[in-house]
C-alpha cells in the first residue's frame, strides 16, 4: 500500500506536506487566501514544485 501523501492545499503547488499540515509554506498559505489563488503557478520556492527560475 502505497502511504498517503498529502499535497499542499495551494492547488497550483505540487509540493508534500507533513500530515496535519495544509501548506508546505507560509507562502501557499497567503496565496491560497489571496487574490492570487489562480495562479497557475505556485511560487514557493521549492524546486519539486517548479518554481525557481533556476530549474531547467
Ligand atoms: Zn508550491
Ligand atoms: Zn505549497
Ligand atoms: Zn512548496
């Protein structure tokens, strides 16, 4: 059996969170109440959710 994993509550972000959590930041947190909750993507900062520049 696969172990659940749960996704930040931010739908544009990918990142895994800690049971008990929703967001994987503070960021996600703030976005998902914003305005900027349609964003398609999620600028949090972690690389698994592609949203450094950096990440080819
Ligand atoms: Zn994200
Ligand atoms: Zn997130
Ligand atoms: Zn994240």
């Amino acid at each position: 059996m696969e172990q659940n994993a749960q996704t930040c509550a931010h739908r544009p972000c990918k990142c895994s969170v800690t049971e008990g959590q929703k967001f994987c930041s503070n960021h996600c947190e703030r976005q998902s109440k914003g305005d900027e909750a349609q964003k398609v993507v999620c600028g949090c900062g972690h690389p698994e959710c592609g949203g450094t520049e950096a990440a080819a």
